[in-house]
C-alpha cells in the first residue's frame, strides 16, 4: 500500500449507515481506536488498575548497550485542534438528546411510539457509534487472580454440616420452627461455611477486630468530600421511602388481610415455616412484621407491614451500590443506589407492605458475590453468595429464579474464560454454591415435602392450564409475547395492575428511561469489541430475572407484573447509572473550559432533580390519588365502627353485611382495633343472629346493598338508616342502628370517621 492509500485509509471514518448495517450482520467494521488512546480510570480502587495504551508498541530489549548515546527526539506533530462541532464532539451529545425527545415523547404520547422508536434508533446508533469509535473508553475490572483453588475443604466440619443438614430436613417436617431444628440448622450452615471457607474461618476475623477495636479504644473519623456526597444521597433516598408513611398508599386490600392473619399466628406462638393460607406464603415477612409489631409498637396495622418491606427495600441498595460498582466504579454505584433509591417503581412495590421487595433484597448480594468472586478468584465469596440465594427462597417465590440467573452468570464465564484453570475454579464454586443455598433453604423444603401441591400451586397455576384452561395461544407464542410485553414496560406501558403501579405507563421516568437505553446500547457495544462475560450477563439477566412476570402463559394479562419482576431492578438501574455517569464524565473530560464544566454540572444537578420530581409527583400524588379511590375504604368503615364499640355499642354487637366484590371484613375490624376477629354476615344469615335485648347493634352495608337492607328492615323493623358519605366519591356506606329501647337517640359522633 502506498502512502498515500495509507494516508487515505487512516483518515477516513465509517458512517453511521455502514456502521449500523455491518452490526445487523454480525461483522462489525473494524474501525481502528483513536488517536487519543490514554486512558486512566477514575480512581485507584482495589483490584483497577489504569489502562495505558501506547500508540507504538514497546519491543524488550535483548541486550545492554555499552556506549548511551541519547538520540535526538523528534516532537511529534501537533494535534490539530477539535472543533466543537466535531463529529467526536457530537455523536454522544446528539446521542442522549434524541434519547430524552424520544422517551418524553412515548410517556406525554404513547399512541406515537413510530415516530419515538425511529428517533431512539437514531439514539442508539449515534451512542453505538460513539463507543465504537472510542470516543470515551470503557474499562471493566480485570480478574486479580489466576491460580488454582486449593481445593481444601474441612472434611470433619463438611461430615458434620452434611449430618446436621439432613437432621434439620427430618425436624422440619412437621412445619414449625422449634428450638430444636433451629439449632441444627444453625449447626449445619456453620459447620459447612467453616467446611469450605479459605483461610481462617471469618468468626475469627471478626472476634480478631473487635478485639482489637476495643483494647486500643480510638475512633478516627476523617470526612472527605465523597462521604458527605454519600450521606446526602442517603438522606434524600430514606426521605423518599419513608415520608408520608402512612399515606401513601392509604388502604389495604384482602391480601394484607391475610398476612396480618398470619402475622397474629407468629404473635400467638405458632411459628410456621410455610403458612399455606392464601395459597401458601414464605415464613420470612411473617417472622418480620411480628417482631416490628412487638418491638415498635406499631400493632397489628398497615404499618406494620410497611416499615418491614421499606427496610427491605432501602437494605438493597448498598448491595446494588457495590454491585454496579463492580461494573464502572463508586460513582456509577452510587449513581445506581441514587436513581433506585427516588425511582417509583421500587418505592411503589417497598411501601405496599407485601413480599414484593423480598426479591431483590438477596438478588443484589448474590449477584454481587458472583461476580466479585469471579473477577477475585476466590471461594469465599460464593459462599456468601449461596448464603443469599438460600436466604431468598425464604422471602417472595418470584426469587426461585434467582439460582437460574447464578448458574447462567457462571455459564457465561466458562464460555469467555481462556484459562481451564479459572474454568474449573468456577464450576467447583458453582456446586459449592448450590450446597450453601441448599443448606440454607432446608427447614422450607422439609416444611413442604409433603405440602408441594400448595407450595408450588401458585407458580404453577400461572404458566400451566390448571386454573385457566386452554392456554389462550399456543404456548410458545404467547410466551415470546410476554416477554415483548415485559420488555417494554421500561418505556412505554407497565401492565394494567393498579395495585402495585400506575397502569399504562412507563416503569421509569423519562429520564431514567431514556439513560437506560443508552445504557443498554453503550454495554452491547461494548460486549462486542471487548468481548467481556460481564456485559453479556447484565444484558441478559433483565429478561431472566423477568421470568416471574413473563411466564404467566395462562394469564398474560398479569405481565408486565412490577412485583414479580422486581428481580430487575438490579440490573436496570446499573444500566441506568453506567450511561449517566460515562456521558457525564465524557462531558466534563471534552469540554475543558471552566465555565463549560459548571455548565455541565448545572444539566447534570437539573436532570436529576427533574427526574426526583417526577418520581416524587408519581408515587406521592398519582399513585397515592388513583390507589385511594380504587380500593374500598376499610378505614373509614373500620374508625365509624371503632366509635360505636368505644361509646354505646360494643364489638359484638357491629356487624357488616356482606355484599360481593365490596370491603374485606376483616380489615375493617382491624382498623377498627379489634383483629382476629370477622363478624361479617351475608344478608341470608342474618335471620340466624341471636337476639341482643339489652344492648345496641349497628350493621354496615354497602351504599347499593338493597337485598342486604331489605333483609335488615324484614328482621329489626324498629331499625334507623343512617346514610355515610365517605371521603372518596363512590365508598358511600349505610348504618343500621337496633336500640332495645326506642327512647334512645343515635348520637351523631358515632358516623364521624
């Protein structure tokens, strides 16, 4: 090749047109890296090291020369000087424009989604073009170590944890937790984390520092910069989890009904280790809600259920915090941790008081030890791995997914591993995983052995004909749909479930969304230049930690399910946060004036404070508003009854008469202060109610319930109606007073909620 042609080759630049289609076929243009090509990370963290690319490589010397004689150096040519406007200035910039108009204009607009997905095509192929061309770099953490594991493992302590185990499974079969297989089940994990754990066992490590903290009795505490932005983020997350607890949102359902039956079971000494009412539910919420009732007060209550679920959901964010740091380093953890933490989908699913956020709760640790343990090589953090996986089978069913997504990670890494060492370190780990977890999950699999119709009924009955029969659609067919379907809930519609969203629209904001996109493009790209299992994983487990919601086959009306597909989180938000931090730093690093840069830090302070508001107006006043009028006013019901029983009435003597899809019973005596108790009656049992000569009744009935007043006026013709208007438009209700004596007047405080 001549110089020329030379020159000409060096200089000239795929377009976005040859770019796009040389990736639709699977043979990307090797376009060379730029000039620019030093790079050093942001920070210095254990186990990064920078990444120096020499333009010219560095040949070792064979020998010693005798004589130094310095050659002369020749300068090399100036650089010339980028304009602003430059392709390398613009692609990326152009990039997270054209992202933002098109997901603002899906959310404002969603019968336009033509025009919205052709413009976020333009999107992705300007921030694929800008990654390809390696306008900013992209560096993952390089494993640490190459060696062979030991392979030690302490037989006694393995025999033992092996025996204890099986010991456990025998006791826990009558299904209640007793002293006794609590005992041997925490002789089994001990006894086999000791069996396999490298180096001294970590109870010794632990005895060693507190030991050592409390002979030399000195606290140092340095403040820098970084921890005062972390505890902001801290401060304004918890805010957003916690304020206006007992608003929002306001009612309970019959679902809550049933836990905070079970909860009462855990207060009255039976501890169950599966409790099959309702279909059959996991122990750990149970045992959860029973101590917060005991030990803060709070009673059997809405929010009761709620403080346990939002600490279990702002106890995933640090895990989802060293998790996305194991991808881009402790800003886009933090970024992740800040972005989940004011996001509306995961405070709607923490604050509705079920098992939802269960799932990610041991999805973030477990997934975090994976990776840390591969990229590490060491054992140990499998260990903790399994430990969560195990702990997670316990919480919400939607995490028996979980052990999948762990297996396909270490698949993964065997595929893209060149060393059979590490290979085989993996796949030993792997089953060294399944132990834990399986140890761990042994009281619940003794509990349902005999039980697995119930336990599994639930699972079943969603992707299986036995409730819905025939599957609507060829099975396959209508399984590719609801994956589609539960991809785009990201963008475009969350499913129809109000309960647990705001039904049709985006999972994320606009901003968010947008960046999440960009982020899915920005690794994809980067999975095919640099060929890292890591990206390839995080891609790929969105639609397997998906799975709970997209396997509803028999009923696709259930998909997108925010609940059971909260599994996502983890990686969606570490997507989120990759794309942001990564434009941003590239921002600041082109840009170099001083001015631009306080410019830069001004859009990045607006956006997200924007994208705050806007998740603050959708939980706290969409969500609360539309949640409130569509379930039924127990509280009110339940306070105009707690005034009857507390002045002239008692418990005993209110009723509610039942009418179908009306106020569960049961949480109107629960807000009334009576739990445990259900003194609904349908209208055709009220001729079977014995007498009460000497003391008041009150029956409530629905606002349209003729049949159930018909009834009433038929059986106590002395009765007086009384009409309550409920604070939402549509839960009017009606009160049926029987006095034993005439003479009595109704006292009107008695309506007032």
């Amino acid at each position: 090749m001549t110089k020329e042609e030379n020159r000409k080759s060096s200089s000239s630049e795929p377009s976005v047109l040859d770019w796009v289609k040389s990736v639709l076929k699977f043979k990307p243009i090797p376009i060379p890296d730029p000039i620019e090509t030093h790079e050093v990370l942001e920070e210095a963290e254990p186990g990064i090291t920078s990444v120096v690319e020499l333009e010219e490589p560095v040949e070792e010397l064979s020998h010693l020369e005798l004589q130094e004689v310095p050659e002369p150096k020749t300068a090399a040519p100036p650089r010339p000087k980028e304009r602003w406007w430059s392709g390398r200035n613009l692609r990326l910039f152009g990039a997270v424009m054209l992202a933002l108009f098109a997901q603002l204009a899906l959310e404002s607009k969603p019968e336009n989604i033509i025009p919205a997905i052709i413009v976020y095509l333009l999107a992705g192929a300007l921030a694929g073009w800008a990654v390809w061309v390696g306008d900013f770099k992209l560096v993952l953490p390089e494993d640490t170590s190459a060696g062979r594991d030991s392979g030690r493992v302490r037989l006694n302590f393995l025999l033992t944890g092996s025996v204890l185990t099986v010991l456990t499974f025998i006791a826990s079969r009558v299904n209640e937790f007793t002293s006794l297989n609590l005992l041997l089940w925490a002789g089994a994990l001990t006894s086999l984390l000791i069996a396999f754990w490298e180096g001294d066992p970590p109870f010794k490590g632990l005895w060693v520092g507190a030991k050592s903290v409390w002979q030399n009795r000195e606290l140092k505490i340095r403040i820098q910069p970084w921890h005062l932005l972390v505890s902001a983020s801290i401060a304004l997350i918890v805010f957003f989890r916690f304020t206006r607890l007992e608003e929002v949102p306001y009612e309970m359902w019959s679902d809550h009904a049933e836990k905070l039956w079970d909860v009462m079971d855990v207060l009255d000494g039976k501890y169950s280790i599966f409790f099959p009412r309702n279909t059959g539910r996991e122990a750990l919420q149970f045992y959860m809600a029973a101590a917060t009732a005991k030990f803060l007060g709070t009673g059997i209550s809405f929010n009761t259920l709620k403080i346990g679920t939002i600490l279990a959901g702002l106890l995933t964010l640090p895990y989802l915090y060293l998790f996305a740091k194991e991808y881009g380093g402790r800003y886009v953890g933090l970024a992740a941790m800040l972005f989940a933490g004011i996001a509306y989908w995961p405070n709607v699913i923490s604050r509705i008081g079920l098992r939802f956020p269960l799932y990610p709760l041991f999805l973030a640790p477990a997934m975090y030890y994976l990776l840390r343990g591969l990229r590490l090589q060491k054992r140990n953090d499998f260990l903790l791995c399994g430990f969560a996986v195990g702990l997670g089978l316990h919480g919400y069913s939607p995490a028996r997914v979980i052990p999948v997504a762990i297996m396909v990670g270490v698949l993964f890494y065997l595929i893209f591993a060149k060393s059979k060492v590490k290979r085989m370190n993996a796949f030993s780990w792997l089953i060294v995983t399944g132990v834990i977890a399986l140890a761990v999950y042994t009281p619940l699999l003794g509990a349902v052995t005999d039980r697995m119709d119930i336990y599994l009924d639930r699972m079943v009955s969603r992707f299986t004909s036995t409730e819905m029969y025939p599957i609507p659609g060829p099975p396959l067919q209508v399984f590719l749909s609801n994956v589609w379907d539960g991809l785009k809930m990201f963008a475009w519609d969350d499913g129809e479930i109000w309960v647990i969203s705001i039904p049709h629209r985006p999972a994320l904001d606009w901003i968010t969304g947008a960046f999440f996109h960009l982020g899915v493009v920005i690794v994809f790209v980067r999975l095919m230049r640099q060929r890292r299992w890591q990206d390839l994983f995080l891609l790929v487990s969105i639609p397997i930690l998906m799975l709970p919601s997209t396997l509803a086959l028999a009923f696709p009306g259930e998909n997108p399910a925010l609940n059971r597909a909260s599994g996502a989180i983890v990686p969606v938000f570490t997507l989120v946060a990759t794309s942001w931090v990564l434009v941003f730093r590239w921002m600041f690093n082109t840009f170099k004036p001083a001015v631009l840069r306080v410019m830069i830090i001004g859009v990045l302070v607006f956006l997200f404070g924007l994208s705050a508001s806007i998740n603050y107006q959708l939980v706290f006043e969409e969500y609360a508003v539309r949640h409130r009028q569509d379930t039924w006013n127990a509280s009110e019901i339940g306070a105009v009854m707690r005034g009857f029983a507390n002045t002239i009435g008692s418990y005993e003597t209110a009723r509610i008469v039942r009418k179908e899809h009306w106020v569960d019973t049961r949480l109107v005596r629960i807000h009334a202060g009576d739990p445990g108790m259900d003194y609904g009656v349908w209208p055709n049992e009220l001729v079977t109610l014995p007498p009460q000569p000497d003391r008041p009744q009150m029956f409530i009935l629905k606002a349209d319930d003729e049949e159930g007043l018909r009834s009433l006026q038929e059986k106590y013709p002395q009765g007086i109606l009384r009409y309550e208007k409920s604070e939402v438009n549509g839960r009017d209700f009606m009160l049926y007073y029987v006095f034993p004596d005439e003479s009595i007047e109704i006292d009107p405080l008695l309506s007032e909620p």
